[in-house]
C-alpha cells in the first residue's frame, strides 16, 4: 500500500514538482512572444527564427520515452534533480546566444534538461501521494500546466517590455532553482540494477524525431517529396524499433502498457484530446480576427476562460477519478467539450464576447474533467516498477498530440480553411473519438483484472477502471 510522503516533507515535494512542471511549459511557450525581436536582434528571417520554438518541442518528444528508462535505472529523483540543473546551466547560456545557431544548440539543451525532468515527474507524483488521493494531485498538476501555459505570452511581453530578448528565457530560472532546493524533499525511489538500452533509445528519438521533423517541414512549405521521405524513413525505423521492444521485458516504448486494452484506450483518448484543444486555442484567434475584425486585446481576453475555467475543473475532476470510473468522467467531460465545440462552429454573425467567452469556458471544462482523470487510471494502472514508462508516455502522448494539433491548423490554414468553422468541427470529431475511447474503458471486457498494483492505486475498487 502507497502511503505516500508524511507531511510536511509531501507539501515541499508537491512544490517542487509545480515548479519544475511550470518551468518546462512556460519555457515551451513564452519564446513564441520573442520570436519577432530575436529575428531582428539575431538578423534572420522570421520564417527562420520560428525553429527557436520547433527545436525544443522536437526534442522534447525525442527524448522524454529514453529518458523515462534511463531515469528508472539512475533514480527518478536523481534524474529530475539532473534535468533542472541541465535546463539552468543552458539558459544561462542564452545571454551568450549572437547567431541563431548557438541560440538552436541552447534551446535544444534546455529541452534536454526539461525532458529529463518532465519525464520521471508522473512516476513521482505517484511516490509522493497516498494511493487513494493520486487523481487530486494529477489534478493539481494539471491546473499548473494549464495556467503556465496561459501564463507564458503574459510573463514574455512583460519582460520584452522593459529587458532585452535573452531575459525572456531567463524568467523560468527561479522556477528551476526553486525545484532543485526544494527537490531535496523528494521521494527517491531505488534504481533498478539493470542495463539502459542505447540502441533503443537511439532508434525511440529517431522515430519521433523524423515523424513529427518531417511533418513539420511538409507544411511550411518545403518540398513534398522530401518531408515525406523523412516521415517515410521515421516510420520504417519505428517498424523495425516496435518489433524489437516486443522481445524487451521493461521496453522504452511502452507496448507492454500498451498490450492492455484499457491502457491503450485511455492513450488513444489522450492524444485525440490533445489534438481537438490545440486545433481550437491555436485556430480561434485567427478566426476572431480574420472573421470578425478582433484586436489583440480582445482574442486574448476571449480566450483567457479556457484556462481559467480549466484551472477550477481540473482539481476536482482529479478529485472525483479517486471516488468515481474514469471512463465516466471522461465520457461527461468529451460530451461537455463536443457541445462546445460545436456552439463555436456556429457562433453569431457578431459574436459578442460575452458569445465566445462562454463558449470557451463550457469547451475549457470539459476537457478539464478529462485530463486528470484519463492521466490517473495511465499512471495507476501500471505497474509501480514501471511508473515511470507510464509518467513517460503520458507526457509524450501530450507533447505529440498538441505538436499534431498545431501541425492540423497549420495545414488547414494552408488550406484555406483555418480561419472559419472548420476548426472547431474537425475538433468535435476529434473529440468523439476520445468520448468513444473514455466510455468504452467501462465494458468489463476492457478492463483489467484487479492486480496487486491496481489494489494498491485504488484500494476501494475491485476494477481499474
């Protein structure tokens, strides 16, 4: 049975885990405010200077799966603590930065070290927490996630606004520093004494880094034939790494979570989510601006509900998923958001704010109640030897599907089509697929016999649910 940490060493190790958590989102998305001054400080094409952003989300899914494994063989804690010290030292680094080539090595060094810390933090939460309150505290961290990320354009023009460019990266380093004092109070599990399998990794990078690189080059704009031979050549690595993991007991590629219905239903959900949220926050300010002549001030304020209304959703939805099934949770949270979704395809003419604000807030909890439990039933169905896997893949299924979903509305905007009702449409689909994935958990064929590890997760159940 998981007790979790006693108090108050639990409340330190909570406060470092947020912090750590706040500073990889904040660092991913507060460069996108930069970008415009960096290509004029740095001398470069803004179409160039976009890579400051792309480098780091592209490392991140390389690295988080490998890092997941090698984090379980070193010490999670120990990994964490190496992750925030690596992402400090980089940033550092930035004031350094005279060329965009030595700001890209930077950017990819800061998401090494946020992609070792991210990747054994799920693992942690669930050493830090009692068994029976792990939903509250993925809740919690979900609410420091989603108000990160609404966060970081705020804290990047602010900065701007009274410090040069390198100043920007430089505001996530109290958060590192504050995670690495207070990381001392973290849980540290013993390391498993077993070989780390380099070429696994290696071959783990390569197919995501192909996959996603590949596609991200197809839709701005360079040849055709070339991105998709490099997706082409991402997935025949993937082929040949999948069927080599099939014969790895612990492998870096998850399959064996996978292998079980429910675990690969609740992946599936998650990444689809992933994809209907990004496709709607990234297509609805071009919408307002493009369809109805909005100002700056007023998409971001329309906008604002989304995480607002997500940060008081999240913590009680993670609160329910330890009393109630996932699976329902999940279906009321996609049933909530594809309505939503839905009354934004069809707003007004002349929509108001008031029209939009709403709508936002109404799509903002249904996929608030999603999250945390969907996340819950990943981490605590697994084995407690292969939490980390678990933590690894939950962060991975997030960082691709939102890469996807930027990567959609680039193209639908390419398209045509971006600024309108398509969006919000194709993102209702998007999320009836993962409604269908979090509802059929229920059937009692889909679910797991109870286990050890799954008594020991949720003591008061018979079922993962």
């Amino acid at each position: 049975m998981n007790d979790g940490l006693p108090k108050p060493r639990r409340y330190l190790a909570v406060a470092a885990i947020s912090a750590g958590t706040a500073l990889t989102i904040i660092d991913g998305g507060i460069a996108t405010v930069a970008l415009p001054t960096i290509a004029r400080d740095l001398g470069v094409d803004s179409s160039a200077v976009v890579t400051v952003v792309t480098v780091y989300q592209l490392i991140l899914a390389m690295a988080l799966l490998p890092f997941s494994g090698l984090g379980d063989r070193i010490g999670l804690k120990r990994m964490y603590q190496y992750g925030q010290l690596i992402f400090t030292v980089a940033t550092l680094l930035c004031f350094f930065a005279k060329s965009l080539p030595f700001l890209l090595v930077v950017r990819a060094a800061q998401a090494l070290g946020a992609a070792a810390a991210l990747s054994v933090s799920s693992a942690l939460i669930r050493s830090i927490y009692p068994a029976k309150q792990l939903g509250r505290g993925l809740g919690i961290n979900s609410v420091v996630v989603s108000s990160s990320a609404a966060l970081a354009p705020t804290i990047g023009g602010l900065v701007l606004a009274i410090a040069p460019w390198p100043w920007v990266f430089a505001s996530a380093v109290p958060f590192a520093i504050a995670s690495l004092v207070l990381g001392r109070a973290l849980p540290d599990p013993v390391p498993r004494e077993e070989k780390f399998d380099v070429l696994g990794a290696v071959m783990c990078a390569a197919m995501f880094g192909l996959v996603i690189g590949g596609a991200e080059t197809a839709v701005h704009g360079s040849s055709p034939v070339v991105s998709a031979a490099i997706v082409l050549t991402g997935m025949l690595i993937g082929y040949f790494f999948v069927r080599r993991e099939r014969g790895e007991t612990k492998p870096i590629l998850p399959i064996d979570l996978l292998a079980r219905p429910v675990l690969a239903l609740s992946a599936i959900g998650a990444y689809t989510a992933f994809i209907a949220s990004m496709t709607l926050l990234l297509s609805t300010p071009f919408r307002l601006t493009h369809g109805f002549g909005w100002g700056a001030a007023e998409v971001g304020a329309a906008i604002a509900p989304w995480p607002l209304t997500n940060m008081i959703v999240a913590p009680l939805a993670g609160w329910l998923s330890d009393r109630y099934p996932a699976g329902i949770l999940g279906g009321i949270g996609m049933s909530i958001s594809i309505t939503a979704l839905l009354l934004i395809a069809f707003m007004p003419a002349d929509p108001s704010y008031f029209d939009v604000a709403w709508r936002m807030a109404l799509c903002g909890s249904g996929f608030g109640m999603f999250m945390p439990p969907n996340a819950r039933l990943i981490i605590g169905s697994a084995p407690r030897e292969r939490a980390a896997a678990a933590g690894g893949l939950v962060s991975t299924v997030r960082l691709v599907g939102q890469t996807t979903g930027a990567t959609l509305v680039a193209a639908l905007l390419a398209s045509g089509i971006g600024a309108g009702m398509a969006p919000p449409l194709v993102a209702a689909g998007l999320a009836l697929i993962a409604g269908l994935c979090s509802v059929a958990r229920l059937r009692p064929s889909i679910r797991n016999p109870p286990t050890e590890e799954a008594e020991d997760v949720q003591p008061a159940q018979t079922t993962v649910r």
